[in-house]
C-alpha cells in the first residue's frame, strides 16, 4: 500500500475511526468525535539506540495499538490519513 518505510524509532500506523454511539442510539458525527487513539501497524522502524541500549519496536506489522492522543506526525497519502508514530508514544497492543 505504501511505499514508506520508516526510520528506526518509528512505526507507521493507519488510524482507525470508530464510530460513537449515544446510550439512546444516536450516532454521533465525526465532527463531535476525538481524534482515533487506535490503528493499524503498516510499517515497522529499526531498533533505536536510547543512552547504548538499544530498543526494539514493541509492535509487529499487522498489530492494532493504542497510541497517546497527540502523539505523531500526520501523513497523508492518496487521500489516506496516515501516522508515525515514535516506539514511545505505543501504549498497547490489543490482542
């Protein structure tokens, strides 16, 4: 799908939108909705090396992750919305 490959340190992640739901049934907008915290693993950094030790990608492609609401750069290619994100900002890997 893509032709970018991350840098070590980085992951790239397609967002996932979720649809919000009232308790009454109600969908609600995109526009009355945080930005999405889940998404998809597409690409994979090398291993980074923090003060000698070197730190390894805690996600494998394919993975869907948690990610901190603000963390990461926004790309956008053929009009899909795309994240990279530091090995840092991955708080969960949901299983």
């Amino acid at each position: 799908m893509t032709k970018i490959h991350p840098v070590a340190g980085f992951l790239l992640v397609e967002p996932q939108k979720q649809e919000r739901t009232t308790t009454s049934g109600i969908v609600l907008p995109e526009s009355h909705q945080d930005k999405p915290q889940q998404g998809k693993v597409l690409a994979v950094g090398d291993s980074t090396f923090i003060d000698g030790r070197e730190v390894k990608s805690p996600c494998q492609i394919g993975d869907i992750v948690v990610y901190r609401e603000w963390g990461g750069k926004e790309y956008k290619e053929e009009n899909v919305e795309l994240l990279l994100l530091k090995f840092d900002d991955i708080m969960a890997i949901i299983k």
